[in-house]
C-alpha cells in the first residue's frame, strides 16, 4: 500500500523514491464473489453453532486475538449501538487463541461492564470466512494501529458487503477507493456509532469491487522481477 511505501520514505531517506514500486496485495474474485450466499445446509450449522446470530444480525470482527485489532472498539460500538435501539450481536471472528486467555477475559469484562455479555461472542479462526462474512450485517476493521493493507476489507467488498473502519494505513486507502462511506476518523467512537447506525438503518449498496486481484498481484510481481534481473544484467 501507499501507507508502506510513506513509511519506508520517511525511515529510510536514503532510498531513491524512483525505485519503490507499491504492489497491492490482491484477492482472488472467484473465491469472493459478489452476492454470495451461504448454502442453507452450512447456515444451519452455524446457528446451531451460535444460536444468538439465528435471530438477530450481527456485526463481525474477523482477526486475530491481539489488542492490534481493535476488539475493544468494536464491543465499545456494539454498546451504543444498543443504546440506539439495535438488538445486534457482535462475532470476534479468530480472536480465540491458545495464550490469549488472559486478553479474552479482559474484553468479556469490558462487555459485562457495557451490559452487552450476552451478546457477544469470541470464536477461533475458520477457513469457511467467506460464508461468515456473507452472513453479516456489517464487517468492522478497527485495528489500533495502521494496517499495511486489510485483507479481510477487500474481501468483504468483493462479496458486496458494506464494510465500517477507521480511515487510516491500508485500510483507509482501500475504502477511500472503493466504498467511501464505511471510513470514519481514527478512534472518533461517536463517529463510529453514528456511522454504523446510518449504514444498518439505511444499507448502501456497494460498488462493484475493482481492486487489485490476486493475478494481477502476481503479474506485477514478477515484472517486478525480471524489470531488477534487466537492470543487474546490464551492470
């Protein structure tokens, strides 16, 4: 992302402007394609799995169990938003790690605190994310510190779903591009609220995904290379 590329420009002011190529990282379309639905068979096992989401929408944190992605935000969103009146619950999506215990229990006290307990739910990582994500109202990026790109962003767009985050690092470069109304200013919590209030109140469709595909990720990369091979036979 540009965000890198600012960053090693800033540390490392000895380097040639001129030789940094900025590759976005891509996705493959065909495994997130716009409008896709879970098949009934997997909705029903995942309802069994978390009966709170069969009744209810739910917003989704998909990341690790680290304090880089921001989970406290998100319980802190779902709060006000029940504040306003939204019965949601809130999916902490690969948050459930071996060694993160003690991190976990402190974000169920944050939520009992909040009152929300009972809506929340902390799970380990999955491969079927794809179908998690079609399945929710609302997927959040709020990682506390800049992401060089937001993968799971990208994704969520691809399959047509709205996606909430702070306007900073990679993040902020890919909803700025592709669905502008899910940017809000860093840590602006009221901000926040407000912005997922209009987004499930009002659901914006959102633009057709244009970004940067996994082949031509993969294109560029090797261009890359043989463009360093050229200029080293040359020497």
């Amino acid at each position: 992302s540009n965000t890198v590329r600012d960053y090693v420009l800033a540390h490392y002011r000895q380097l040639d402007p001129q030789k940094l190529r900025v590759i976005e990282r891509g996705i493959d379309p065909a495994r997130f394609p716009r409008g896709h639905r879970a098949l009934p068979a997997w909705r029903e096992r995942f309802h069994a799995e978390h009966p709170m989401l069969a009744s209810r929408p739910f917003l989704l944190l998909p990341g690790r169990g680290t304090r880089l992605k921001g989970h406290a935000h998100a319980i802190a969103l779902l709060a006000a938003l029940r504040l306003r009146g939204f019965d949601l619950a809130l999916l902490l999506q690969g948050a459930q790690e071996v060694g993160r215990e003690r991190y976990l229990a402190e974000l169920r006290e944050q939520a009992k605190a909040l009152g929300i307990d009972d809506r929340l739910i902390i799970a380990p990582s999955r491969p079927d994310i794809r179908e998690v994500m079609a399945e929710a109202a609302l997927v959040l990026q709020l990682s506390n510190k800049p992401e060089a790109f937001g993968r799971t962003v990208a994704e969520a767009l691809s399959l047509g779903k709205p996606v909430l985050g702070w306007n900073q690092g990679g993040t902020g470069e890919l909803l700025a591009r592709h669905f502008s109304q899910g940017a809000v200013a860093p840590f602006d919590a009221d901000a926040l609220a407000a912005r997922a209030a209009e987004l499930l109140s009002n659901p914006i469709k959102v633009p057709a995904f244009t970004g940067t595909t996994l082949e031509q990720m993969q294109a560029a990369t090797l261009a890359l290379y043989r463009e360093a091979l050229q200029e080293r036979s040359h020497e």
